[in-house]
C-alpha cells in the first residue's frame, strides 16, 4: 500500500515538473523580434533540450506535445537545422492538424528550403483556420516579396498593417516592395510612419528611405559596440542600407552592404537570410 501510494506521488510529482516546464519554456518566448522567436539558455540548458525533456517525458497533453514540437521545431530552424525542424512541425500537424501556427512556423523552414508552393499553402491554412490572427499575413507578404510577387507582397503588408500598425519593420517592407514595383513607395511610409517614434530603431532607416536622413546617421544609431546582442541591429542596419543602394542603382555598394549583413552571422534575423537571396541575385 505504501509503495502504491509513493508509486502515485511520484507520477503527480512527474506531472507537475512537465508542465512546470513547459510554462516556463513557453515564458521564455516573451523575447520576441518581428517575425522570430530567439532562443534563450537558461545556464547550460538549451531550447532545445528543454523541450526535448518535455517531449520525452510522456507526460504531456497532446496540445501540450504539440506545441512543445512547435517550439522545439522552432529552436532548430534558428539553428538552421531545417530538416529536424521540418520533422517536429510535421509531428505536431500530424498531432494536432487544427492547430494554425504550426503551419505557420512549417511555412517559414519550407520558403528556406525553397519549396515556395508548399510553403504559401501553409500560410493559407493557418489563416482560414485562424482569420483573427494576421501574423501569417506578414510572414506572406516576405514570402512574396522573396520570389519577386510585389503587388501580393503589398497587399499582404497592408492587411497585416492595418491591425499591427506601429510595426516599423512591416513599413519598411511595404516600402520596398512598392519602391520596386512603382517607384512610390514613399508616400505610404511617410503616413504609416506617423505611428512609430523615428527616435528608436529602426527610425534611422525609415528617415533614410524618406529622404530625412543618410547612410552615416543610420551607422551612427548603431550600438557602439558589436556583440551578440548587437549583432541583429548590424545585421538589419547593412542590409536595409544595402536595399537603399540597390533602389538608387549602385549596386556594388548594395553589394558591400549585404556582404557585411552576411558577415554579422545573424542567422536568426530575416534580413540575414534575404540579403544572402539578394548576393545571388547580384
């Protein structure tokens, strides 16, 4: 009876440390930037093996295993493992197929992967099975503007804007897309950026693209050092300098800028990845 008794108290233990954890690996998500989520270790434990503890214990939930496959699929795709990433995103569908955000995290390792059908197919599942959540809309929009669609890629940011309003970033796409498809881009960025405060990054750039500002003020706004949490800013900052060459036709300084964006091996921020798509275009 006793051991019985210990036998129970064990599993309740087992089941309070699981989801323990995985409330906290879920609050470790709070450190968001526009488009990922950056991975934090907590001492010598990684993402990954936090949710790989989770997954392994047995004693989650299929919702809860589900996101712990989304979350670890995650960690793995920052980490530029796409095909194990690939895996925990399918395992999660197959888990739970309702659930929208694992299709669209699995569309964002499938546009990686170059398998750009698939990866829009995604994007639309995630939004009819969740019309109130916009974020795939953004994540669209990239898509589009990467295979060189910029009248959907506007249309996109501009749904996406219409709700999240005061995302810098999303005005800075919808600018570069507009620029490339009509040369007028700045009318839009001038009323949209009246919702963000030009004084805080990324405003240098918006000022740059507004003709408000130059290449020198936005390196100046840059940290005056470069470490691990400047990196993202160096990365952002060379390309959206380079994507300001580029417009005005100079296109060995674009190419010096992105090289440079490349060089920050940000690998977990969007302009790294697109300014490598932009030296193969080059």
């Amino acid at each position: 009876m006793i051991s019985r008794c210990k036998s129970v108290s064990n599993f309740s233990c087992l089941m309070l440390f699981a989801c323990l954890m995985l409330l906290f690996a879920m609050d470790l998500r709070a450190f968001t930037h526009q488009g990922y989520e950056a991975p934090i270790d907590v001492g010598n434990i990684s993402y990954i093996d936090y949710y790989s503890i989770l997954i392994g214990g047995g004693q989650l939930s299929s919702s809860q295993l589900a996101e712990a496959y989304r979350l670890r699929g995650t960690a793995y795709s920052e980490d530029y493992k796409l095909q194990r990433s690939l895996d925990d995103f399918n395992k999660g569908i197959f888990i739970e197929p309702s659930y929208p955000a694992l299709y669209g995290a699995r569309a964002i390792v499938l546009e990686r992967l170059g398998r750009y059908d698939a990866a829009l197919e995604d994007l639309q599942t995630a939004i009819e099975l969740d019309p109130g959540d916009f974020l795939p809309y953004k994540s669209r929009g990239n898509l589009y503007f990467s295979i060189g669609h910029y009248q959907k890629a506007i249309e996109d940011y501009e749904t996406y804007l219409r709700v999240h309003y005061a995302d810098p970033y999303r005005m800075i796409w919808h600018f570069l897309a507009s620029e490339v498809l009509t040369g007028k881009g700045e009318g839009a960025l001038k009323n949209y950026s009246s919702n963000v405060d030009l004084e805080q990054w990324p405003g240098s750039i918006i000022r740059l693209y507004l003709a408000e500002g130059s290449v020198n003020q936005v390196l100046d706004s840059l940290p005056t050092e470069f470490n691990e949490t400047s990196r993202g800013q160096f990365c952002e900052a060379y390309f959206y300098i380079g994507q300001h060459y580029l417009l005005n036709g100079k296109v060995d300084l674009a190419k010096q800028f992105f090289v440079k964006a490349v060089d920050t091996d940000a690998k977990r921020y969007l302009e790294y990845q697109y300014a490598r798509e932009e030296l193969k275009k080059i």
